[in-house]
C-alpha cells in the first residue's frame, strides 16, 4: 500500500508537473500575442509618424519652394523699379534737353519766319495775298503752346519748301488786280521766278512784271499772240512747244 501511495503521489505530482507544463505554455503563448499586438501597434504607430514626418517633409519643401519664388519675385520686382528709375531719369533729362534746346531754336524758328514773310512781300507778286497769309497762318503756329518742337520744326519747312517749289514750276491761274485804280479780272502767267505775266480775259491786253520798277509794263500787241499761246501750254491745254516771251534782263 505504501508503494502504490508513493506512485499515486508521484502521478498526482506528473499531473501536476504537466498541469504547470501547459500553464507556463498559455502563458508564453499569451505573452506572445500580446508582444506581437504591441508590435503591430507600434509599428502602426511608426508607419503613422513616417507618413507625417513625409507630410512635413513635403510642406517645408513646398514652403522652401514657394521661399525661392518669392526671392526671385520680389528680385524681378526691384530689377523693373530700378529700371523705370532708370527710364524716368532719362526721359527727365530728355525733357530738360528739349527745353534747353526750345529756348534757343524758337528765337532763331521767328527769325525765319519773319525773313520769309519779307521775302514774300519783296518776291514777285504771285498769289501774294494767298502766300502772305501762309506765313501769318505759320507765325500763329509757331506761337502756340500746344504745339510740339518737332513739329512746328516741320511747318516752318513746309512753308520753306513751298516757296522754293515755285522758283522750278509754271502756271496760269485767274485772279483780280487793280489796274491805275480799277478791278480786272486777267489770266496771270507765271514761269518760276523768272517772269511774271497777265493777260486781261478779252485777250486785247497783256503786261509783265518789271522788277526793277516793281510795276506792271503793258506789252506791245505783238506779244499778246504769245502771252496767250503760252497760257495755254501752262495750262496743259495743248502740247508744249517753243514760245517766245518778253523779258527784261538785268544790264
């Protein structure tokens, strides 16, 4: 009886023995369970603190990004201010210029202008009251403020240039003139500078310019055949052909 007593104690202590055998494994197996729970929360915790940390990342790169743009903007900008500083201070200068340069053409512009006002009331007098008030018209321009340098420049040439058109060209046009104190209506013939004619309508009287008296010489007869032959060529009437005129040559 003692032998089998010791047996089934020393069964009941396998057992037991066994019994904390399978305990000590639960537990592993738990301890296990819940190291890898823990490592899956940490790693979901990492892979959350990665997936922020690249958020950041890409938000100081956009902001870094943004950083240089904003640098090469604001450079841009200043490079266009001190380029329009640049551009205002010489279109200041250039009007300083202008000024300058307008004070001492304007004096000499007038005293052009009053030499060929002269000129005209000294010239020939052809479609003199229509050249007068050219250059009176051409004196009121040169007056007005509202008008630029350069371009009263240009008027003052034109007006030039007209004059010395007439020296190269022939013309006949119909005009009133007093004659020993009475209105004729003639037919005025006019080769450049050079002679100045007029024949009444009727044909029956032509006369010529005599610039050393400064009047008017009525022609022989014989020349009216002429005067009107060549009124005619002026006035492209018939073909040009070889005329002999009057005129009076310096001695």
């Amino acid at each position: 009886m003692r032998i089998q007593s010791v047996m089934l104690v020393a069964m009941l202590a396998g057992c037991g023995s066994a019994a904390l055998k399978a305990a000590t494994v639960d537990d592993s197996l738990s301890v296990v369970s819940k190291t890898n729970q823990s490592a899956i929360a940490s790693q979901q915790r990492i892979d959350q603190m990665a997936l922020q940390t690249q958020r950041m990342l890409e938000e100081y790169q956009q902001i870094t990004l943004n950083t240089e743009y904003q640098n090469v903007y604001n450079y841009e900008l200043k490079q266009l201010q001190q380029d329009q500083e640049a551009e205002l201070e010489s279109l200041q200068k250039q009007i300083d210029e202008i000024n300058v340069t307008q004070l001492r053409i304007m004096p000499l512009m007038n005293s052009m202008a009053d030499a060929l006002e002269k000129f005209v009331v000294l010239d020939v007098p052809f479609r003199q009251e229509q050249r007068v008030n050219g250059v009176i018209q051409l004196k009121q321009h040169l007056r007005n403020p509202s008008l630029s340098l350069p371009d009263k420049y240009r008027l003052l040439l034109e007006a030039y240039q007209i004059e010395n058109d007439y020296g190269r060209s022939v013309e006949t046009y119909r005009d009133s003139l007093e004659v020993e104190g009475e209105m004729l209506s003639v037919e005025f013939l006019r080769v450049g500078r050079v002679a100045l004619y007029y024949r009444t309508l009727d044909g029956a009287t032509s006369a010529y310019w005599n610039r050393d008296t400064r009047e008017w010489e009525v022609l022989p007869v014989a020349f009216n055949r002429n005067i009107s032959d060549a009124i005619r060529v002026a006035g492209n009437q018939v073909a040009p052909q070889l005329l002999s005129l009057p005129m009076v040559m310096p001695e």
